[in-house]
C-alpha cells in the first residue's frame, strides 16, 4: 500500500507539471457555471448599488416585452 502511494506521489509531484508543462498550448481554460453567472448577472431588486438595480430593472423590462 505504501509503494503504490508513493509511486502516486511521484506522479503528481514530477509527472503531471511536466505533462502540463508541455501541453499547454493545447490545454484550452474553459468558464465554469460560477463564471458564466457572473457575467450574465444584471443584479437584484434588493441590491444595494444604484446601478445595479437600473440593470436589473432594464434586463426585467426586456425581458417581459419579449413574452
């Protein structure tokens, strides 16, 4: 059990760096949901920064023209 842990270990310690060293040209980032979320929100009618409510409200009204 202990040898296989440690050959694990080596792995991720040595291995995987260089693996991803060498193909990070490759290796494309993708957006998360947490991202993606942010980016989209227009804030709440609660929120406490002005702006934040007037985009909320715009993103409401456009939205309810379009039902």
């Amino acid at each position: 059990m202990v040898i296989i842990l440690t050959v694990i270990a080596i792995i991720f310690t040595f291995y995987a760096p260089y693996y991803l060293r060498n193909r990070k040209d490759k290796i494309k980032p993708t957006k998360n949901i947490f991202e993606e979320f942010v980016e989209n929100d227009h804030g709440y009618p609660w929120s406490t920064d002005e702006e934040r409510i007037s985009s909320y409200k715009k993103a409401l009204k456009k939205r309810t023209n379009f039902d």
